[in-house]
C-alpha cells in the first residue's frame, strides 16, 4: 500500500509495468501530458476513441480500479494510477490529430509520445478551465518549458486553436502566464465570462464548462469504525495519505462518542424506576463498562418515557455534532471521520439498551436518519482474541465479545463493508483503499 512514505523509485518500478502494458495494447500514439516513464509517479494519458477503449479494458484486467478518468491499482510496492482520457471527450471543433502533430516519442517506446510544444498550451488552456481558472503550478512549469523549447508555440498554438474551438481558453492561459501573481476570484471570474463569450464552437464551450461544474459543494464523506485497539487511527491516516497521493484533497476528523453524563434529575428518577435491586450508574466515561448487568426494563412508563427522550435527544445531538464536522471542511474533497455512525449505534446499544433494558429500535431508525450520508462506511472487526490480547487492561475476553457482536449488527444496520483487522497493517491499508477508492462519486 502507498503512502507519503512510498519513495518515487518505488513508485517508478510500480508504474513501468502499467506504462509497458499500455504501449502493447495501443494502436496509435499515445499522448503522455504529464511527466514520463521512467522516472514518473503516474501516468497522464490522452488517447484515440480506439485506443482508449484497448487501454481500459487493460487496465481493468490488471486489476485497476476506475474512478471518473481515474484508474488506480493498489499494490504492496506502490500506487499504479492513470489517468485516461479519449479524445472524443475533449468535444473539440476541429481536427485533434492537430494535438498528435509533432509528437515524440518517449524514450524506449513506440506509442507512447510527449505532445509537441503547442499541443501543450493548447490542453493547458483546456485545463485552465476545467480548474475554473487555477493553474497548478506543474501546468506553469509545464507551458514554460514549452516556451522555452519552442518560441513560436503560441503562434502555432493560436492558428490550431481557431480549428479546434479553443482561441478563448488560450487567450485566457497567455494571460494567466504573463502574471507571476495568482490571480484573484474576481480575474478568474472575468478569464471565464471572456472564455464563455469567445468565437469558439458552442458544443467545445459547453463542454469545458460541464467539466468545470464542482460535483460536489461538500467534501464527501468516509467513516471507518471499529472497536478499541483495531488500528483505526493507523488505518485512517494512511487513507489520508494515499488519498491525497492520488490528487485529493483528504481530511480527518477524530469524532469520540462519549457516553453524555445523565442530568441529576433524570438519574434519581430513572433509577427509582428501575429494580432498587441494581442501582446503575449514570454513563460517564468509555463506550463499555461490566458486563455483568442482568438488563431489566423499566416499570414505570414515566421512566420509559424519560428514557427515549434522553436517547432521542442524544442521537440529535450527536448527529448536530457529525454534521457541524461535514460542514466545516468545505475545501476538502474527501472527509474521513475516525468513529462516526456505526459507534455512535453501538455506544447507545450499549448503554441504555443492553444496560437499561430500553428498546432503542426507534432511537436507533432515528440515527440512520439523521447522520450525514456516507459513501463509504469502512468496520474493521477481529476475533475477541486478538481485541483482548490488545487491550488486556480495558476489557475481560467476554466483554470484548460482546463488543464484537455489537459492532458487527450496527455494521449491518449501517451497510459497513467489514474489513478483517487481524493482519499487517499494510494488507488492511491496501484493502480499505481498493474498498473507498472506487465508491467515491
């Protein structure tokens, strides 16, 4: 599995495999718009209608795994990614072999070539606005050197670009190159409207700008949950990192869920209404306490009343909570809590389910409802022996059973993809990436 701690001559040796594997399969050249093999991290590719029908089906029986033009094989030595693109989706005016024109070959290969200078700008241009205006700074390194290597690119840049629908988008790059500063909300506003109002063709316009339509204005959202001493701490950090190897933008959230302290009154009433033979203390600290509580349900209606407005107001609270989490991290593509709704179910089973005897069906329809959608809800789950073996000193060897079946029938509940825990930490990284990695819209 990949993370930050994978070096580029690791990741090199991962990705020639899959550049050698294109090259057999392609018919015609194949554009590399990003860095090339050897010495390349991932592969950005362009390709015929044709050819970007062979490389998929390639792709897919290597084992990659497809998301929007992304495809992504996760291995023990690194991350295999490409991205690939058909020419066809581009919708351009005119001619696109203009963009194969001048091409070169990599080295050490037929098909795969490095577009020529003013193809460059040109699927720079594209891109700019596509990223609704942001520039990265390898797309500036990258028409620089471009600049350099041809002084006459944005000349044959601009006579290709009244073919291809793309005199708008250009202009709009030769003035975001020009400036050294990174241009404002408001300028790249302005480069848009220019762009949208240009001479170009209607069906290459709308085209760039669906493409620079945000799918998303919340960061989508990935829950891996489990019991203590799992590793979901390890395991939420390395899908951080290798998230944001893949060009997402990730963030953690660590959200505990902590049983809240039973207001005075609640609790004189509550235990009064309950067999005086067992008085129960009020859920103070950690999802588990003994196990040796007979459950019994409450005489009074009163107090069972009492009891469902507290869960109730619980699962509110907790879902205020989960969603003032989702809200805050606009900028981030990805979101991954660290415990979220399968926890939350599994503390209330718990505490006043299994200890107090309530029936939370209702309580818990309420949870499902309430909590913000995930796309993915990862579990991790082992035996109660490696649990115990864990975290001896937290829980008996029956308590963490018992925790286990918990987990396991809000999993259910909750639609959780189970992965096993008890393996190497990089074997359980790889599997929880290959389970996210294509469910992500």
């Amino acid at each position: 599995m990949t993370t930050a701690a994978i070096d580029a001559p690791t990741a090199a040796r991962t990705i020639l495999g899959t550049a050698n594997a294109v090259e057999a399969v392609a018919d015609q050249a194949v554009l590399v718009i990003g860095s090339a093999p050897p010495h390349c991290r991932d592969l950005d590719l362009v390709a015929t209608p044709a050819d970007y029908v062979a490389i998929s089906r390639r792709l897919e029986e290597l084992g990659h795994l497809r998301r929007r033009s992304s495809w992504v094989r996760f291995d023990p030595d690194g991350i295999s990614a490409v991205d690939l693109f058909s020419t066809a989706e581009l919708r351009l005016a005119g001619d696109v072999g203009q963009l194969f024109e001048g091409a070169v070959p990599v080295p050490g290969y037929r098909r795969l070539v490095r577009p020529a200078p003013h193809a460059i700008l040109l699927l720079a241009a594209r891109a700019l606005v596509v990223r609704r205006g942001r520039l990265t700074d390898k797309a500036r390194r990258r028409v620089e050197q471009a600049l350099q290597d041809d002084a006459g690119a944005w000349s044959r840049a601009e006579k290709a670009a009244i073919d291809l629908g793309l005199t708008g988008p250009l202009k709009f790059l030769r003035r975001t190159v020009a400036s050294t500063a990174t241009p404002s909300t408001l300028a790249r506003a302005k480069g848009l409207a220019a762009v949208a109002l240009a001479h170009d063709s209607v069906a290459t316009k709308t085209a760039e700008f669906a493409a620079a339509f945000p799918r998303r204005l919340l960061p989508m959202l990935v829950s891996l949950s489990g019991p203590h001493g799992i590793g979901k701490s390890t395991q939420v950090e390395n899908l951080r990192s290798t998230l944001s190897n893949l060009g997402l933008v990730a963030e953690t959230q660590h959200a505990p869920v902590r049983p809240r302290r039973v207001p005075p009154i609640v609790r004189r009433m509550t235990t009064r209404g309950w067999d005086s033979s067992r008085s129960e203390p009020a859920p103070q600290s950690g999802p588990l306490g003994p196990l040796s509580v007979t459950p019994t349900a409450p005489r009074s209606p009163l107090v069972r009343l009492l009891a469902h407005a507290w869960c109730a107001e619980g699962v509110v609270v907790s879902a205020l909570r989960m969603w003032r989490y989702a809200l805050r991290s606009r900028h981030a593509h990805v979101l991954i809590f660290d415990r979220f709704a399968v926890d939350t179910s599994v503390t209330f089973a718990y505490w006043f389910e299994h200890r107090r005897g309530v029936n939370l069906k209702v309580e818990q329809a309420l949870l499902r409802l309430l909590f913000p959608r995930t796309c993915v809800t990862v579990l991790f789950l082992a035996d109660a022996e490696t649990l115990h073996s864990r975290r001896a000193d937290e829980y008996t060897l029956e308590g963490f059973d018992f925790l286990r079946g918990l987990y396991k029938e809000a999993g259910r509940r909750f639609g959780a993809i189970l992965v096993d825990a008890h393996r190497p930490v990089a074997e359980v990284a790889r599997d929880v990436a290959t389970v996210v990695w294509p469910r992500l819209p």
